[in-house]
C-alpha cells in the first residue's frame, strides 16, 4: 500500500465524517466513477458534488465512523481494496454494514475510479451444529 493511496482514501472518508465537501472533491479526479453497492453510479466530479450534499446536507444525516479494516494494493493496476465498518445515520434511522472499496488512481494520485462492496454486519451460522 503505498502511504499517498492510503491517506487520500483517508481522507476521503474523513470527508464523510466532517461534511466536509471541499475534501471530498480534493480527492477525486474530474473524470471520476463511483458506483455504490446498490447500483448508483456518479460519472464525473459534478455528478458526485451532488451525491455528496444531497447525502450530507441534512443535519439527521451522519456518517459517525468510517473505520478502515485494512488495505491491500495491487499496483500493477494502481488499484487499491479497503476493507471498512461504515456507522452512519441516514433520515434519523441509525445502522452499520460492513464493505470493501475498490479504488483505481490516477498518474497524479487522485481517486479515478470507486466501487463499493457490502456486507452484512450481523453474521451467521447457519451450518452450525446447536449441541
């Protein structure tokens, strides 16, 4: 993992946690795709400005922690995985999932390219034997 990759997704979830719209633009190149676990896609700094502040703008919105799990990197494609806890409030209604981000960076280190993965946070057992 290279440390620049490492703080730059960082910050970028740092930018989540604070609102902070300026830092979350400061990571991403202009030509940027980010594709959610749900489907939506964002091509382009303008579209994803405005996923930004229509997720952060209200005040019961909340992204509370964005804990990065760990980080692999395969640099022959300057692709970076991030594996997370993501606790957030979204229209008053609190939850938490887990996920992994796969990131594509540019030449000049900005963030080209984002999908993001989900799972569950309450895991089961459904093969295990009850005694």
């Amino acid at each position: 993992m290279t440390n620049q990759h490492d703080a730059l997704f960082a910050q970028y979830t740092q930018s989540w946690e604070n609102k902070n719209l300026t830092q979350f633009l400061a990571c991403l190149s202009d030509d940027v795709i980010i594709t959610e676990c749900f489907g939506a896609i964002y091509i382009g700094k303008t579209e994803a400005e405005e996923w930004f502040q229509h997720w952060t703008a209200p005040a019961e919105n909340q992204v509370v922690k964005w804990d990065i799990l760990a980080e692999f990197e395969d640099s022959t494609k300057n692709t970076a995985f991030f594996n997370w806890r993501f606790r957030y409030v979204y229209q008053d209604k609190p939850n938490i999932f887990e996920g992994l981000s796969q990131v594509t960076f540019s030449e000049t280190g900005k963030m080209t390219e984002l999908k993001e993965y989900e799972m569950a946070f309450d895991k089961t057992r459904p093969y295990l034997l009850s005694k």
